[in-house]
C-alpha cells in the first residue's frame, strides 16, 4: 500500500494497476471480485487513515467504520460493458475510466465486502468527478 490508498486489480484480467505488485494470495482474491454487468462500475473504497491527521490519535473502529459508509471518494476497478455507450446521455464521452479515482455521493451504489475490503457497485452517471490525487479530500 502506498501513501495509504487502496491500490487494485482488473477483475477480468488481475493485473497492477499502480505501483503495487501483488503477491500470489491476492491475484486469486482479485479473481473473486465481480465484473460489473450494463452500466455499472465496481470501484473500491480507500483505505481509511487509521489516524486524526492534526492530533496522531488514534481513531476508534466506528469512525473509521462511518467514515468508510460516507466516504464520497472511490477508486475505480472496472466498468461493465455498457459504460458510457448512451451518446445522448453522455455526448461528450465516458467520465471516467479504469484507475481514476471519483466522487460520488456518499450512500451511492451497493456495497459489497470481498475479503475484508469493501467495494461499491455504482451506474455511470453516479460518477460526479474526477480527482488526481484523493488525500486531504473530506465529506462535509
């Protein structure tokens, strides 16, 4: 894990999407994620910060569990199929794409744990921006 981000894997074909190089164990748990069908995309919650940034204490399970159910950042899996194909509701193309981390609304798609890591199923036009770089990012 690097700088605390979740780093992961194609579904359908595992491979390192980033700087981290997996070890055998978790190629066969990427294996198990599902690929999105239609319109959806699978994207994975970061990985909370296990501490307050201003204090250094650290913090108790159930924020880190409220935080992970509110956070509005997701790192992007996969996209099924049919991802951004409507021209009329997307003219100007997909909004985003395998890798890109994204806002959404904080309770947006259906949650899944897989291995102890949660990931969100979310349609396309749930994707309200792109990001660069997601640390320091926070819901108000």
């Amino acid at each position: 894990m690097t700088d605390g981000i979740l780093l992961a894997t194609n579904a359908s074909n595992p491979e390192v999407v980033g700087a981290y190089k997996f070890d055998a164990s978790n190629e066969d748990k990427a294996k198990q994620l599902p690929r999105p069908s239609g319109y959806r995309i699978l994207c994975a919650i970061p990985e909370i910060d296990k501490e307050f940034e201003e204090s250094g204490l650290v913090k108790a399970d159930v924020t880190i569990r409220n935080e992970e159910l509110l956070t509005t950042v997701l790192f992007v899996v996969d996209l099924g199929p049919d991802c951004y194909k409507d021209e009329k509701r997307f003219p100007t193309g997909p909004w985003c794409k395998q890798g890109d981390f994204v806002l959404v609304r904080p309770h947006a798609g259906s949650r899944l744990v897989i291995h102890g890591r949660e990931f969100r199923i979310i349609n396309d036009d749930s994707v309200e921006g792109v990001v660069d770089d997601p640390r320091g990012i926070k819901r108000k």
